[in-house]
C-alpha cells in the first residue's frame, strides 16, 4: 500500500465513524467547494459510463475532426 493509499484510508476509516449529521455536513461542504464538487461530478460521470465500451483515442480523435 502507497503512502497515499494509506493516508486514504485513514481518511475513509474516519469518515465511517461520523455520525449521520456529521458525514451530512461533510458531504455538503465538499458540495459547497468548487473544485470538490467539479471532482465528484467528473467521478459520477466516470461510474455512470463505466459499463461502456471504450475504444482508441485516435478513433475518437478522428470522428471528432473528419
């Protein structure tokens, strides 16, 4: 384990013993900052299309500039 991944889940570890109120007030403080809720959009995003077939940048590239 990374020391990222470490200080990760001490974070995580922490947060599971929050209180309902207090993971509530958490949560909306990371909504209430910008780049945090630009981050947790751009990761709903990434787990609603997981499921779909990727395919080459380059293809995409192409269809994008014919």
């Amino acid at each position: 384990m990374t020391n990222a991944e470490a200080t990760a889940e001490v974070f995580l570890t922490a947060l599971r013993g929050l209180s309902e109120e207090q993971r509530q007030a958490f949560f909306a403080g990371l909504a209430d900052d910008e780049q945090f809720r630009e981050d947790l959009v751009d990761l709903a995003h990434l787990l609603d299309r997981e499921d779909e077939p990727s395919r080459p940048f380059r293809e995409y590239l192409a269809e994008r500039n014919p």
